[in-house]
C-alpha cells in the first residue's frame, strides 16, 4: 500500500502542488490539506511535508505564525509518535519557530532561520546548490535511500535561510548527533566556506537539520523543484548535468527522477522501513 502523505497549506504557501506531485511521483499518494481542516483530519496520514512559500506574508517572522496555529500541535503530536515531518524553506522555517527541530527540549524555539548574510550578499537569493549527505543515511526520513557522502544539486530561493543560534555549544551538539543532515558543498564535495556555494552563511554550512530521532527533517533547498531530469538545467556541472544533456531528444529521459526526488524517495524508503 502506499503511504499517504499531508500538504499542509497554510495561506500564503506556494509549492503545496508541485511537492504534491514531488510525492507521486515517488510512489506515495499525496493529499493537500488546509490548515483549518478539522483537526482530527490530519491523524489518518503516514507523514507530512509543510511546503516553501510565505505563509501568513512571513509576519513577524518567517513561519512564525504559522507555528502557532492548532494544526501544528497535532503535527508535533504524530511526529512524537515516529511518523515523519519533512519541511521545506518555509515549512524549515514553521518547524524550527515551532521548536520541532532541532527539538532538544520539545516546544522550545532552539535555534533561528536568520536573513541571508555574511557571505558577501544579503536578501532574496535563488540558485542552484549542491547539497552534501551528512549523516548516516539510515537516520534520517530525508536520506533513508541516499549514500553516505552523497552529493545532490538542487535549487534554492529565499532570504532568511542562515541556520544560526544565541545558544553556545549548539552546533557542536548537532554534530555530534548527527542532526545536520545536508550541508552546502562545492560540486566535488568540498566544504562550502563561502558565497555563492554557501548561500546565506549558514553555520557549519548546515542546509537541513533534523529532531534528534531524524523523523523530522527542516531543509532550505526546494527538492520538489528537481524531482525531473527536464528541471535539471544542462549547463548545471557534474553528473547531473551531463544526464541531462544526455536526455535531451527523449521525452521518456525526460521524465526519469531528477535529483530531488532522490530525497522523496527516502522518505517513503523510510515509512516502509519503520513500518
């Protein structure tokens, strides 16, 4: 059977449709489903994705309404219980003010998803970068199926991506637990110590960060962009590039998995691996 997985559209998203498509074509039957829905609603599924977009126009804060809402408490409640929670650029942004990651100590906001800075650029920033695995695969829900080490190109865009904290010794923590989950990385693997490889100087170029268990997974980049050869672009370096270019008299190559959904495919690896 296939897992079924919830959209949560909070208004003000934007990408509720194509990650809808992102998880169908990973084999798993996606269902959008709007924050005020009654609540028992959200209890039927084997996961959930919280989509980029602005959700409430990023007042306050990015994501920092959106935390708020009821919905989330059930969300909180189901993730508790092993099911997984995968958000995207906004929805990062909604998990982390809801204190859901790194979730050290449950509904405690531990870190902040900060304008993009100090990096020789700040504000709005779109691109394509390339994400390093970097944590034992098997832990996470977004890397269940992907290799150690594994190198993924997939695209970017917002302004308030920076992984930061006012707590000393967190990322040490996150490192030793292996809850930096993706980090920015040149094309070959090296480190990403600086613009554009690291987008928004994000500390120890973390890209995704996971809850302890690794279930539920914050990620700035857009996997749902690049779940298709055809979103790849050709003159993109590396493998993935010249795949690309391979494909580009076959509409059926076209239509092969793009990198991204390398990332959808481990989530549901992961639900049937936990099941």
């Amino acid at each position: 059977m296939r897992p079924r997985i919830c959209v949560v559209q909070f208004p003000g998203v934007n990408c509720e449709y194509e990650t809808a498509r992102a998880l169908e074509k990973a084999d798993m039957d996606a269902a959008i489903m709007r924050w005020n829905e009654p609540l028992e609603a959200y209890e039927k599924f084997d996961g959930f994705v919280l989509p980029g977009g602005f959700s409430y126009q990023d007042r306050v804060r990015a994501g920092a309404m959106a935390a708020t809402d009821e919905v989330m408490e059930v969300i909180a409640g189901q993730a508790a219980g092993g099911k997984p929670v995968l958000g995207i650029c906004n929805g990062a942004q909604v998990l982390v003010e809801a204190g859901l990651v790194p979730g050290l100590e449950r509904g405690k906001v531990e870190m902040a998803l900060a304008p993009n800075s100090g990096m020789g650029r700040g504000g709005y920033y779109c691109n394509w970068v390339y994400l390093k695995v970097s944590c034992a695969p098997a832990k996470t829900a977004a890397t269940y199926g992907l290799e150690p080490g594994e190198i993924l190109p997939v695209p970017i865009a917002h302004g308030e991506g920076r992984f930061t904290s006012c707590l000393e010794e967190l990322f040490d923590s996150l490192e030793a637990g292996e809850q930096i989950v993706f980090k920015y990385c040149h094309e070959a693997g090296a480190p990403a110590e600086s613009f554009p490889e690291n987008p928004n100087g994000s500390e120890r170029m973390a890209a995704a960060i996971s809850n302890p268990a690794g279930n539920v997974v914050a990620m700035m980049p857009h996997p749902e962009r690049c779940v298709y050869m055809r979103q790849v672009p050709g003159e993109l370096p590396g493998r993935w590039g010249e795949r690309r270019i391979a494909a580009r008299y076959s509409a059926g190559a076209m239509e092969e998995d793009g990198p991204g959904a390398r990332i959808f495919r481990s989530m549901r690896k992961y639900i049937e691996g936990k099941s």
